[in-house]
C-alpha cells in the first residue's frame, strides 16, 4: 500500500515511472534537485550542487538512463534520513511541478486495487440474488472442454464474483444493457454496490485458446497499474467468464472522434493529450517489467476515455510477454497491423505501428476502415492520396496549429514505417512518449 511516509526508494514501479517521465519534461528534475536539504530538513543546508548536476549528466550519458531517474536512485538511498513521498510531494509543490505532485497525491489518496478488491468482496457478501436463472433464453452455459480453469488458482480469489450477481445487474445480459461488442466478446453496462460497471461476457469459449485467451487477459491486467491501463475490478467463471471493469462514461476514442451518438467533439489540444497519455500506457507496458509487454491490437476502439477524458488502454486478450518472438498466426485489427504482425512476428515495434496509425486517426478524424474508400485501410488511403498537409488536420476539431500539424504526421509516419527497425520505440530520449511531450511543451508555449 503506497502512503504518505513511503520511502521514495519503495515507491510503486508505476508512480516511479510516471515521475521519472514528468520530471524530465523541461529538465524538471534540476529544479527540484535546487530545493532538497540534507537529512530532508528545511533548516538544513542545500544536499546538492551544481558539480552534483553534472555528474548525474554525465551518468545520464554514459548509462544510457534519464537524468531524473538517476537523481530520484540517488537521493532516494543516500542521506541518514531517507525522503518520504510527502517530503518529495510537498517540494514538487514548492517548486511548481504540478502534475508530478498531483501523481503522487493520487496515488497515495487511492491505493486503487486493495480499494476495489475490498469493494466487490462486499458484493459477494452482501447480494441476495439466488434466483433460478438457467432456464432463461438469454442464459447460454459455457462449454469448457479444457483443464485450464480459474478455480485452482488462488491468486485469483479476492476478485472473483458469482456469475449470477452479474446475470442479475444486467437484467439476464439483456440488450437494453449492451454498450458493445467484438469478435469474442460482448460488453455491458451495470450497476454495482451502487458503482457503475462495464462487464466483458466472453461470447465464445468452447476452444482451450479460447480459455487462454481468457486466463492471459485477467493474468496481465492483475499486474498492471498505471492511470492509462483500464482498471480491472472482478471477475466470473463459475458459469460463463466475464471481467468486470470500471466504467467510462465517455466511451471509445474510435467513437468520440467520430462523434457517434452523445459522444462529445474532441479539439485538437485534447487530441494531442490523449495520444500522450496512450503513449504512456504503452511506454509502461513496454518497459515497466522485466520483459516487455506486447499489447498486439492498439486502436481506438480500445482506447477509452473516462469522464475528465483521460485515456484508458483496454482489451488485453491479445498481449504476449516477451519481445521479438514468433507466433503461428498473426493476430490483431488489419488496419493496425504492421507488415511483419501479419506473419506473426511479435515486438514492440508492432505496437509502436498501431500507435501511428492511432496519431493519424487524432489527426485526420477519419476512420482506420472504410469500405467505401479507394483504399480501405487509414494508413494506405494517406499514402496514396498525397494530399497537401494542410489538407490532413480535421476542421472540426478547430485551428490546430501548422507546426504541431506537421510534427504529428511526420512521428506518425515514423511509426509506420515497412521496416520495424526503422521505427522509434515508445521509450527513451528519442521515443515516441518524449517526441509528443516536446510537442505539448511547444504547444503550452504557444498559448502562453
């Protein structure tokens, strides 16, 4: 559980990796370094200097490794007196590094997943449904002809819920609940112990992949916890796999884009936050464990957008664990795939594809598929078309500024190159997550 007097050195991976990002946009990390006091003590002298600076540049260079990560190993080990997060919060604050000091408070004020899991596990005591609900048309038992089932695995249990309690909150998984659908998979809206739930009924689960499929998506999601990563909070397998996730009220990105129903107009501002913060989620996945986490279909369909419109990354049915791997087929949405994702070469690369060709969706308001198009598939239609750039940006989403215009085309055509390594990674100094903070720092330029 992350708290208030959490050593800086204990820290979550996550918030770690958040700050280590937040905290070198504009070299924040120098400011901050400014202000910190020996043994944490505001009446002690200054702990660093400006030969200190130096040497962690030089370190920067020579491991490869960015400044602010360097600086946050350094303090946080050094000192008789080690620094808490309130002690690093409260001199963010100081020094006006607002939104590193609020990803700290966050994370201190939730400590999301014990909250959720504490949540449902009221659920399970508390729900009176008992009802005989098999013979109903809409119930359709699971067949599972596999050994590979959840109720041996115990790391699962504090999440589990009965499939019956979600039959109920969903009137049977009536159509008047359905938000949305998939290849595999049909989603609905819910209330639960008076929260507002999206549940994910696995529509087709008679294959031992298909199990597999299941089981990866619930077994990666566990390990995720990053503000751009969808939320897991329950799950059903007793009768029929289901996950339970939190609800966003403002849809998909595909949808919000395209405007569809009541979803609202994104400005081209907006756009560009949303990309940063899906580029977020992906630079986590891709370097937050020890081996990279390939999410393999990237697109705006599961993208989604809370109600403070943050971006959510979803539907981790496809992720593979490891980098430059094969498969026997490729999987994933066609209008996203790289050219190698077809012969079942796995990197992060691919996802590095799929992320372009998202850039080029914010860009343009096009959607990634249109059969009534020359050349169906985004990417291909851009391409061939060789339209001016200032033709590209949608008008609906008001003035966007040229630079920015161009910058954005030109790292998603850098995403999108054939050759995968050819591609920038999401990670590092000359990744795609820093490019779009540059471009979000010209921006805030621009405006002020």
């Amino acid at each position: 559980m992350t708290e208030a007097t959490t050593e800086v050195r204990k820290m979550d991976p996550a918030l770690r990796f958040d700050l280590i990002n937040l905290l070198n946009i504009n070299e924040g990390w120098k400011t901050l370094m400014t202000k910190v006091t020996v043994d944490c003590n505001p009446n002690n002298n200054l702990k660093y200097t400006y030969d200190h600076v130096k040497l962690i540049e030089n370190a920067s260079k020579l491991q490869q490794r960015f400044c602010s990560e360097i600086f946050l190993e350094e303090w946080g080990t050094s000192g008789k007196i080690r620094p808490n997060l309130q002690t690093l919060m409260n001199l963010l604050y100081e020094v006006n590094l607002i939104r590193a000091a609020e990803a700290i408070a966050s994370k201190i004020s939730k400590d999301c997943m014990t909250t959720r899991m504490t949540s449902f596990k009221n659920i399970l005591e508390n729900d009176e449904n008992t009802d005989d609900y098999s013979n109903s048309e809409n119930f359709r038992p699971t067949i599972l002809n596999t050994s590979l089932t959840l109720k041996n695995i115990e790391r699962f249990d504090e999440i589990r819920i009965p499939y019956e309690t979600l039959y109920h909150a969903t009137n049977g998984f009536s159509d008047s609940c359905l938000i949305g659908s998939g290849g595999y998979s049909k989603v609905f809206k819910a209330e639960l112990n008076n929260r507002t739930v999206a549940i994910k009924r696995m529509e087709k689960v008679y294959e031992e992949r298909d199990i597999k499929q299941y089981l990866n998506e619930i077994d990666n999601i566990l390990k995720f916890k990053h503000v751009n990563l969808l939320p897991l909070l329950a799950i059903s397998e007793d009768k029929h796999p289901c996950i339970v996730y939190e609800f966003m009220e403002n849809g998909s990105l595909l949808d919000c884009i395209a405007c569809k129903e009541r979803s609202s107009l994104l400005n081209w501002k907006l756009r560009i936050k949303l990309g940063i913060e899906v580029a977020s989620g992906l630079v986590y996945l891709h370097t937050a464990f020890e081996t990279p986490i390939i999410h393999r279909d990237i697109k705006t369909a599961n993208i989604l957008l809370d109600k403070l419109f943050v971006a959510k990354i979803g539907d981790f049915g496809l992720t593979r664990i490891g980098d430059n791997t094969m498969t026997s087929e490729g999987k994933g949405t066609s209008a996203y795939m790289s050219p190698e994702a077809f012969r079942g070469d796995v990197s992060v690369k691919l996802d590095v594809f799929s992320f372009g060709v998202v850039l080029l969706e914010l860009l343009t308001g096009l959607p990634p598929f249109d059969e009534f198009r020359q050349h169906r598939d985004l990417l291909t239609h851009i391409i061939e078309s060789e339209s001016p750039i200032e033709d590209l940006p949608d008008k609906r989403a008001g003035d966007w500024n040229k630079m920015t215009v161009e910058k954005i085309y030109e790292l998603a055509k850098l995403c999108t190159l054939v050759s995968k390594s050819k591609r920038p990674f999401m990670y590092g100094e000359r990744g795609v997550y820093v490019a779009l903070e540059k471009i979000q720092s010209e921006i805030d330029g621009y405006v002020s």
